[in-house]
C-alpha cells in the first residue's frame, strides 16, 4: 500500500491552496446560533442575514457556479429540553450566492412553528464558480 505524506498542498504555481473545484469535499459549511443570531465558525461564508423568527440567509464568499447545489440543514436547541424537536430545511431559495434555511420548532403535540433553535448549521456539496 502506498502512503502520502505532506504539510502542505498548493497549486501548480506553488503560490497557494489547491482549488476546491470538481471534488466532492464541502465547499461552504456554517454554524450559528439562531438565537443571537451569529456565526460560530465558518468556512466560504461571508455573512449571515436574519430574515425573521426561523428565516435565514447565508452568504457565500466564493459563489457557487449554480443554485442547483445540495444544502443539508440541521438544527438543535438545548433550551427546549428533550420533549422539543426542529426541523430544518433549505429547499428553496437557493442561488450562486446564498442559501435559505427555515426552522420549526415542534414541542409535544403543537403545530410546529417557526423558531430560532441555539444552533443551526449547514453544509453546502456542488461545485464553485
């Protein structure tokens, strides 16, 4: 079996990372809480815009080459204690530059709503422009 081993991969010139192009590795991914909100950590996000209770855009530093990307969204909430759930979803809105995530929250038996759950994430799979 071979083995590779490196401290750093850069491009043909040598002048910087490898672009993310064509690979199947993430190319945007975003934690935040809902509550505040504010971004956590990040990686090709550039901001995030508070549309209202449940409603939220992220911003891509690198555009994406379509909106026809995948977005998983998930969402959980410490503060609701076991007996509530989120469910979150970014199936809609989706372009080059940004993406859409709506959260519901549902505690026992109630008609879900939108709500602000303590963290948020989501990860985008597609290429970049």
């Amino acid at each position: 079996m071979s083995e590779i081993r490196a401290t750093t991969i850069s491009d043909a010139a040598g002048t910087g990372p490898i672009a993310l192009t064509k690979q199947s590795a993430a190319k945007a991914w975003v934690n935040f809480n809902a509550q505040t909100p504010a971004i956590r950590d990040s990686f090709n996000s550039s901001s995030l815009t508070d549309n209202g209770t449940g409603q939220y855009y992220t911003n891509w530093s690198s555009s994406m080459s379509s909106g026809d990307y995948a977005a998983n969204v998930s969402a959980s909430d410490l503060f609701y204690g076991t007996s509530a759930y989120f469910r979150s979803s970014s199936n809609r809105n989706l372009t080059s530059s940004s993406a859409y995530m709506g959260t519901r929250r549902n505690v026992g038996d109630n008609t879900p709503a939108l709500g602000d759950p303590f963290e948020q994430t989501i990860s985008v799979h597609g290429d970049l422009a």
